[in-house]
C-alpha cells in the first residue's frame, strides 16, 4: 500500500542521495527527482553524466517513489552529448573509442526502454542532440516557453538516436520528423507541443510551480494502477524499441568514425574554444 | 447497387428498431444511429446496454445502411462504464465476476474492432471511460464545443481499455497519450482535436445540424467504395487490435480484483450515493 | 566528399535535363528538381508522365545531388491521376488495361517509398488524389498558403493509394485520415500543416524564395549523414512500405473494373468536357 511504501520522512521534507557528482537526485513524498547538476557546462551529458544517470535511474526503478523527475539545473535543460566526450580517444585508438562509447550509448538509452515508472521530463530551457531525442521514451514532457529544442546530427556528421528514428515520426508524422532529424530544424516550445513531443508548455516565470503542484497530484494516485498502465504502454513497444536502439547504435559506430563527422565536431569544438 | 439497398421508407423518414431499452436505434436514408438512451444516467454503459450495443452493432453490420453513428440523448455522451456493475457480484464471487465482466469487455470492443463500414461518432456531450477511449476505434469523430474527454482509470485504480493504449499514443504520441491515460488529465474538445483524436468541433448550437448534414451527404457516395476503403485502412491494423485488446483485457482482470480498485471505486459509489 | 560530387557548372547556374516532356527537370547546385510541366492539364499525371517520373527519380538517386525536390509549373502543384488514362481502352479490353495500369502504379509507388535521399515537395497549389497520397512519402513537404489537399477516392468510386492507407493514419491519426481518405474531404494548407500532412506553410508571395532558400542551406549540410539518417527513418518501415502499396493496389484493381467506378469516372469527364 502507499503508506507502507512513504519514506520516514517529515512531509514536505527533501532528501538528497549521496555520492554524485554530475546530477543532484533528491527525494521528496513519491517523487524522485534527477536534475542535471553542469549548470556551467550547460548540462552537457559527459561520459561522468552517462553513468551517473544509470545509476540514478536503476535507483528510482526500484526505490519506493511513485513518479521520477528528469530536468537541468540552470538556465539549460541540457545540451546533449559533451563533445570533448569525441576528443578523449586513449591509446585503443579511433574504432575502439567509437565501440565502446557505443556500448555507452545502447545501455543508456536502454535504461530510458525499460524504466518500469511514469517518467516525466521537466524541460526547463534549451534541449540539445541526445536531451531532445530521448524525449520521446518519456511519458510526459513539461516544458518552460525558454525551452529550445534541437537535433544537429547532420550538422556534425552524425544520425539520429534515442530511438528517435522510430518515436518522432510516429509522434509528429515523416514531413515534420524528417525536417527536424535530418536537416535539423530547432523547435520552439510551441512548435514543439503542436508536434506531440511536448506535452504542455508553461510560461517560464509559472513552470516550476506550476509542475510541481501537477506532479505532487499525480504522485497520489494509486500507484500499482499507473504502474500497469506504464507497462501495458511501454510493452507494446518495448522489443521494438530495443531493435531500433540496435540499428541506431549501428549506425552512429561508422557515422563517428567518419571523414565527415570527424571534420565536422572538430571544427565546432575549435569555434567553442575561440568563444 | 444503391437503389437496390434503399429501404422502403418515405424520404426523410426514420424507422425506429424495437426491442431495445437502453439504446434508441433508428434509420433514416442509408444512415443507422445508434443514440445511448440512458439520460438520466449520463448514459453510463451497464450490463444490459453492452448487451443491446453489440446487437446493435451486429444488426447495422449486416443491414443496408451505409453509415452508422453512435451519438448520446441529453447532456452527456456517456459517462462510460457503470460502476454500479461492479457491485453486482453474484454467488460466484469477485473472481468469477471479474471473469465475466472481462470476456464481456473483450466481446464488446471486439465489436468495433471489426464493424466493416464507416462508423462516425457525434460527441454531444462529455464523454468518459471506456466512452472515450473507444473513440479510437471510430473512423470520424465529431464533437460538440460542449464535449470533454477524461479517462480516469489511475483514479479508480484502474488501467486503459479499448485498444487505448495501442490508439491513443498512435494518434497524440506518447507525451500526450501518456497524460490522458496514467494520469487522467481531463480534454476540452479543443484540446482533444488538437491531438487528432476528434476530426472536427463544432458549436453546440449547431452540433446536430451541421453534423448531420455532412453525414447525409457523405451517405450518398459510392457505397463499396468506402467500404472496401474501411477495410483496407482496418486490416492493416486489426491482427494487432485484437492483440492489444487481449493484452489490455488480461491486465484489467487484475486490476478489478485488486485492493487498489475495489477501494477506489467503493469510495467513488459512496460519494456518488451521497451526492 | 561533397567536393568530387560538385558538377562542372557555374555557381548559381541551373543545367536542365533533356528528353523530358511531361518534366522539366533541372540540377542546380547539390539540388535536383523535378517539376510537373502539363500546366494547362493542371499538372495531370498521364501515362507518360508516370513512366518520365520514374526515369527522374532513377536518375535523380544516382546524380551527385544531395536533394531531390518535386514541385509543379503553373498554378497547381498536381491534379492527381489523369482520369482520360482510363478511357484509353486498348483491344485487351478492361481487365487488361486494370491489370497493366496497376502495375505501373505499383512501380511508381515503389520508386517513392525506395528513393536513397531526402525528398522534398514544394507544394505551390492545389494537389488531388495520388498527387496528395504520395506527400506521405516524401521527408519533408512545403506548401503555399494557396495549395489545397483532396483525395476524393470515394466520389470516383476509388480507394486510396501511395501507401494512404497506412501513413495517414500514422501522421494524422485515424479520426483525421479516414475523413480524407473515406469520405473525401478537402483540406487546406493549414489544415494539412496541423494535422501533419505538411511540415510548413509559406505565403504564396514568398514560397519559392522562403523555401529555395531553405533548400540551398539544407544542401550544404554534409551528404552522408543525411543519406545514413534517410535510410535509417526508412528502413524502419521500407518492408510494411511494400506490403501496403501491394495490397492497395491488389483492392484497386477490383476497383477499377467495378461499375461504381466506370459510372463515377465517366459521369466526371462528360462533366469536364462540358466545362
């Protein structure tokens, strides 16, 4: 029942869970939250974040929390996969980064499959690259009218991810999925909504307050009911979405190893240092 | 050819079928309406009108009428499924009711599954439950300026039926499905045409007349045409209806007997007797 | 690289293809485009054109283009099938001219649905029948304020095509699709844009240089990745692809031969030649 499973804390009261460094997960009622915590870095998801986010996830699948919580500290929700990740290559050389950097990126996204709660993002600024792709594993995305959201994978040489080549065009249809994935058109937060990806938009000096006060409603509904619910959703296309992952992790291995993508990151990276 | 299958009628004129009670089932032209006639019970679906609905449904499947519309008599569409039926729990006890109650459910979306022509909804009123979520199942829904959409089976402990769960996110996408469905967020007809799962909304002044002079005329285009179009569009994806209805039949037996529920909808029974 | 695939031609300067009738087809820069040129037939795709569209795209998937855009000269963007294609009744008689014509179509579908880059439209007027089906096809559709989508299949006795059946209701919803594709409702441009059809509207006065200059920026973007994205969208639905185009035109050739048909197509071209 729900009163066994509240946590001995005073109400109202947050906790916060040790030991990470790029995230701040704090616990509050039947909510957990997971915030992006590179506030200077714009939350760019380095190969730390990549981990850390695991961790937290398989935490929150099997705490006692009813709903989970992703969003960013700062004015960013976050702006994707860190670049410098691309610039760490070891001794292994080019292919065996781009393997296991891979590998990263299949388990992590399969973290985001499997998650067994509903899981809302709370799209508090710009989202960028692999923070807007994975949207669309989410149940419920919020998102502040500051919010952005971006893909460009073909800017830098590379492909969709995040299950993104199978969620967007059945969320938005081809003509406005295609224009977004491929030529990488940024949304608005409107746009965005009128597209599906979002599900409401919020003026941004309103969103937290906003959100919150929804989400602590939802978090008092009878959990085992949303949990199902969850499920019957989510295994309708689960062993779909692990194939897609597949195809997509696939497919970024020869695209990171490319002329074009190689040539294209490194000259964002220098236009970055030069800022 | 459409001369052959006109009815003996004046035009104009409407033929009423005897023999139901809850539902009023009338033909006019090459159009069958199939009205819920419980208005004073915010046309809730008990046991007898899942009955009469399926001979209804069968009935118009095999008569000479090229349209069939659902519409509801009063304010409301249908409040859903009558939770007065859960209560009628027989010698046989929870179990064996709830068994019943599921073989009824998966017979009667079966229903609209596989009805072969043009089916059209005229949302009159708010709609709620198993009234909402069959929308999905309709070819064309209309609704009135004065129709809301709330499906709130999380509340009562319950989980999504009527294919919902495999529709409603193919129509809105996840982000906006997932709201509806978890956590019972409530649509205004705007809102519910915006995310595609109402064709068109009208006033509520001129709902009735604009609705069915369209219908009429619609009624008079080739008929084998757009039955074989209603099937091509269907048996792309009726293998997989069928599918998810069992699936989503199979959890809600579950659900129906868990503490979760029969507490939810207790409570719900009480406050309503109260009223 | 995109430095080999450059063609020996001035910056800014347009090469246009011979041995085209139907087609004006043009590269210019990294674009392809193939446009419809029957204007006083308002674009009408007769049997000639279907077989000149085929060559065009063949030879447009191997050019050095990056993208390939189709549009149409004059004031429409296409009428759709040429209904006189059907009164070229040769000594076979019906049914052979049924089997033959549905041949081609299956083979001009495929060539949609297997085109290797992305595929834009310009819809700069009003687009009917498979003229609007196959913009389920492209990645991305423009369209003019002044453009309108009609596919009255029924009215004619017909059915849907161009894989209709199954990506409408995925863009759109079924509630949406089946409105258009059953009962023949014509859409404008917004009402396209809104329900997914289309990714953007542009006022007819600015179309062609808000989109042309959207294309020549999109060109420049590098050539595989956007090539590797398209096969990835693709792919995930190339084999239901060609299972709907099969089993559409395996019903329209019942279609064809049908008296609901011969009757609605014949009573429209006296109607035509009475204008």
């Amino acid at each position: 029942s729900s009163s066994e499973s509240s946590s001995p804390v005073q109400p109202g009261a947050s906790s916060r869970s040790p030991g990470y460094e790029t995230l701040v997960v704090t616990s509050e009622g039947d909510i957990t939250k997971i915030m992006f915590n590179r506030p200077t870095k714009k939350n760019a998801v380095n190969t730390q974040m990549y981990h850390e986010l695991m961790l937290a996830l398989k935490t929150a699948s099997e705490d006692d929390s009813i709903l989970t919580v992703v969003t960013g500290d700062g004015d960013y929700y976050s702006s994707g996969n860190d670049l410098t990740n691309f610039t760490d290559v070891h001794s292994g050389g080019l292919e065996e980064k781009a393997k296991s950097s891979v590998t990263l990126l299949r388990n992590f996204v399969n973290c985001f499959i499997d998650f067994p709660k509903p899981l809302v993002a709370a799209v508090n600024g710009p989202a960028v690259g692999i923070a807007v792709t994975l949207l669309g594993l989410f149940d419920v995305v919020y998102a502040s009218d500051k919010a952005t959201f971006h893909t460009p994978f073909s800017q830098l040489g590379l492909i969709p991810e995040g299950c993104s080549s199978y969620t967007f065009p059945k969320i938005m249809g081809t003509a406005k999925a295609a224009e977004v994935l491929i030529f990488g058109k940024k949304l608005t937060a409107a746009e965005a909504c009128a597209r599906g990806l979002v599900t409401e938009v919020f003026p941004d000096s309103t969103f937290q307050r906003e959100v919150w006060t929804r989400l602590k409603t939802y978090a008092k509904l009878p959990k085992n009911a949303m949990r199902v619910s969850k499920e019957l959703l989510r295994n309708l296309e689960r062993e779909k979405l692990h194939a897609v992952n597949e195809e997509e992790c696939r497919a970024i291995q020869g695209r990171w190893m490319s002329d074009e993508s190689l040539n294209a990151v490194a000259s964002f990276l220098s236009r970055q240092e030069s800022l």
